[in-house]
C-alpha cells in the first residue's frame, strides 16, 4: 500500500507501507510526523508561515483521539471531510484513477518493480492534473 500527501506543485511525501501493515492510528501517527518532517525540508516557507492545509478522509484512524491531539499540537489547519461526500474527496478522482491506469494489465516481477512504476507514474502527475482535481 502506498500512503501520500500532496500539495498543488507535487507530491511532498509519500511511503510505501510494509507488507501486511494496515493504516491503524498508530502507523498515521508516524506518517504524519515524517510528513511534517518532509514539509519543513521541501517548503519551509510553508511550515514557517503554517500555511499549509492537510485534507484527509473520515477513515477512523484518521480521526483518532492521539491524531486530532497531534495536529493540534503542531498547529496543522485541517479541511473537514464532509460525511460520503465524493466531492471532498480528490484523491479518489485523481489518485487512484491516475495511478492505476499506467498499471492496469501489467505484469510485474518483484514488489520492487510495482514500487519503482507507481512511483514514476505518481512523479509524473503533472500541476494542472493536481490542481484540476479541487477545480472540479
């Protein structure tokens, strides 16, 4: 499974879970760190002013107590998710859709290989695709 945050430029960080690990509150919590992390390296200009928004879904380990007290202690502006919105949701229209295409069909021989291909497709969004999906 690959986790990944963007803003209108680009992708600014993205992992790829290990084998068999689920996205629990645990797992965001450290994701969401290394992101911060990612965020003051790359925009530091965003991290400083706290200019920057994270947008994310409903999903229970997204709105988990020790979440929402992380966020909170890092100041991070949050979009709320309206409930079975699709609207408010640009990665199920971007993301997945955009992603997977390249992909379809292919036979890969090794999980490296499938890593090194969505990577390059995810590299290769370009900005009007990522600004087109809130355009919408």
């Amino acid at each position: 499974m690959l986790t990944a945050f963007f803003y209108c430029r680009g992708v600014v960080h993205y992992e790829f879970l290990p084998t068999s690990q689920a996205v629990n509150k645990g797992y965001y919590l450290s994701d969401l760190s290394r992101l911060l992390e990612a965020i003051g390296r790359q925009r530091p200009e965003m991290w400083q002013e706290n200019s920057w928004v994270l947008h994310y879904d409903n999903e229970p380990s997204h709105s988990a107590i020790i979440i929402r007290e992380f966020l909170n202690k890092y100041s991070t502006n949050t979009v709320p998710h309206a409930p079975y919105s699709p609207d408010m949701a640009p990665c199920d229209f971007l993301w997945f859709t955009r992603l997977k295409l390249p992909l379809r069909g292919r036979r890969f021989e090794s999980i490296s290989s499938i890593k090194e291909n969505s990577l390059r497709t995810l590299k290769g969004f370009h900005i009007n695709d990522i600004m087109a999906c809130f355009d919408d």
